[in-house]
C-alpha cells in the first residue's frame, strides 16, 4: 500500500500584466502558496492556494500555519483513499477553506496519478475545451475601455468589469467600455460589495436605459446584507450572482431558498471540490445556473477548477482567467490557455510537470522531495 511520506510547501510569484484592482483591493503581482503531498511510491500531488486577506482574511501565514496542521492529519495515510483522506483533511483544522482547498487539490491530483488517467476524467469529464471571461480592473473610463480592446485583441468575448468604487463613474466606465468593444462582447460586471441595494437597483436600471446590454451582476451588496442582495435578484433586469455571500453549500441554499439568485463558486471560499459539488446539485435541484469562478489564482489551483469545469453541466459561467493575467506563465504542464480557451490534458492527475520559479519555504515528514528537481528549467 502506498502511503502519504510528507508535505512540502513554498512560494511562486508572477507579475501581471496590469494592476488587479477592484472595490477592496489592489495589487500588481500574482502570489501562490503551492503544497506538494508525497507518496512513497515517489507519486507527488499538486496544490496551491493564494493570499487574500482582504476577501477571505486568509493570509501568507493563515495559509503556510494551516498547511502544518493538516500535514500532521495526513502523513502516514493510504495515499489511494481518496474519502478517508478528504475526511481527515475536513477534520484536521477548523475554516482555512484556503489551504483546505490547495490540499484538496493536491490529494485529487494523487488520487487520479494513481488510477493514471487525467483528473478531469477521473471526476466523470469528456475532454475537449471550455472558455472562460478576463477581467477588467477598476480604472478610470478611458483606461479600462483601453484595456477592454486589449483583451479583444487577444481573442476573448466576455469581459467581467469591475466597478463599485462610485455608481455614477461606474456607469461612465461601461458606457466607455460598450462604445468601445461594440456589441458582438458580452459584458458581465463585478460590484464586489460596492453598492447597496438601493444604488444596485438604480445603476441596473440605468444600464438598461442606456442599452450597455448587461449579461448579469456579481456581488452587488456586501457580503453580510443577505437581505438587500435577495432584494436586487429579485428586482433586477439582469442576473445576479452571489460571491463573497456564498461559500458553502449551506449558504447556498439559503440564497436560493430566499431568491433567485446564482451561486458562484470558488474552490477557495468551499475548501475543495467535494463542496463544490455539492453546491453543483443543489443548484441543478433548484433550477439556477453556475458560475465557477477562482480568486486570483495561478495555474495549479486554476488546473483543478478547470478539471471540474470539464465535466459537463457543472457551470454554464467560466471566470478562471488568472493564468492569462500574467506576463509569464510559471507552471509547465496541465491545461493549455489560448485566450480565452482552457483545453484538457492528457497527463494523469493535473499534467502538471513543476514551475519556472520556485521558492521552498517549509515542510512536513521524511520524503524524497527534491525542490531543484520541481523547479522546471527553462530554455
């Protein structure tokens, strides 16, 4: 039987092509915590979750303190028990849905090298290619409808805009965008709790005035004003989609129990694909489309959210776009991003061969582990 020897955990940095700048947040450069379970049968599982202190409060520390305790739950375990496995990981450490996520994803990258087939197959997919949106960072109008062209220059035809600084600039920054991309793109926007309910209303319907063709609204309220939320899906032209209002199946069902509102799913706010399939069913129960969305993420944890997207019906949204923010891909392997395209692998588990740059910083257990040997040599 093959067992679970160690944890290892370090550190990648990417910088982005512009600034990620939304209603809470701005930063220039896109950080991952990656976490390599190992087996002794020299298997190696990939993982990865990334700071966001100022939407889930995980931080650097959060995420590398959680990752030791779960290693503690996990070494010496039968690496092919995919259930007992997630148990333990649920069990090892209350919240840090963050980490749990990253070594979710590891233990599921494992899982699918052991049965040697890719992990999207392995969850039940088909292959082929899914599509996902770019996001537009808050800026001024002119500014973002510039980088709205740049983005319809590389092939993408769903732009998700971000607004929620100030509604009356916000309706100046789509208008800027619609008169500059025409109407053949789709435009989703992101409020990121910038509104309240009343503002929400009133912007919805002054987009609908001026005809800026809205598809749907993400997080128009904050997080916590679960009633002003309900009360703009209820009244809104366009869809509207819970983000930091949702991140378990629970709340899920609550929001679609008190509206008609959509789930977007993150496996960074659920902890890992187990509840973000159950949020899968219970939205398919209540009849409501999906979006499976990622914080800013690198290519590692993106792969696994990609593997569930692969299967069909899972999401009808695809917002898993961190891997074409950045000036340079880090991660060598798993699925290929052209665009707006995501196309399946063929390796087993994630395909994921190492990275470019890679910053050991700490471990758990007695491996083989060679960090060098994982940083993917270029040229």
């Amino acid at each position: 039987m093959s067992r679970i020897v160690a944890l290892h955990w370090g550190r990648i940095e990417a910088p982005l092509r512009v600034p990620f700048k939304t209603s809470v947040r701005q930063v220039s450069t896109l950080v991952d915590f990656p976490v390599i379970i190992e087996a002794n049968d020299g298997r190696q599982g990939l993982g990865s979750a990334p700071p966001t202190a100022k939407v889930t409060g995980h931080t650097e520390g959060a995420i590398l303190g959680a990752y030791a305790e779960i290693a503690a739950a996990l070494i010496g375990r039968d690496a092919d028990d995919l259930a007992e496995n997630l148990r333990a990981l649920s069990h090892s450490i209350v919240a840090n849905s963050s980490a749990k996520a990253a070594v979710d994803g590891a233990l599921h990258d494992l899982w699918a090298k052991g049965l040697g087939v890719p992990l999207w197959k392995a969850l039940g997919g088909s292959g082929g290619s899914v599509e996902t949106n770019v996001t537009i960072s808050v800026n001024a109008p002119d500014v973002m409808a510039k980088d709205s062209l740049d983005a319809i220059g590389r092939g993408f035809r769903t732009l998700k805009t971000k607004v929620g600084l100030d509604p009356e600039v916000d309706l100046q920054r789509l208008t800027a965008i619609r008169q500059a991309v025409g109407k053949d793109v789709t435009l989703r926007i992101d409020a990121n709790q910038g509104w309240n309910a009343r503002q929400a209303l009133r912007m919805l319907d002054a987009m609908q005035e001026k005809d800026l063709d809205i598809e749907l609204v993400e997080q128009p309220v904050p997080a916590w004003d679960l009633k002003g939320l309900a009360e703009v899906a209820r009244q809104s032209p366009v869809p509207v989609v819970a983000d930091e209002s949702c991140w378990t199946a629970d709340q899920a069902r609550r929001l679609m129990d008190d509206s008609p509102v959509w789930p977007n799913i993150k496996l960074m706010k659920c902890g890992g694909l187990a509840e973000a399939k159950r949020i899968v069913a219970l939205a398919e129960i209540y009849g409501r489309e999906v979006m499976l969305g990622s914080m800013l993420e690198g290519k590692i944890s993106v792969s696994v959210a990609v593997a569930l997207a692969l299967c069909r019906g899972v999401a009808t949204r695809l917002d898993l776009d961190g891997p074409a923010l950045v000036v340079k891909d880090d991660v060598v392997g798993g699925p290929e991003f052209n665009g707006p395209k995501i196309s399946a692998w063929e390796g087993p588990g994630l395909g994921l061969a190492g990275v470019t740059n890679f910053q050991l910083l700490g471990g758990s257990g007695v491996g083989n582990f060679d960090a060098s040997r994982f940083i993917v040599r270029e040229g």
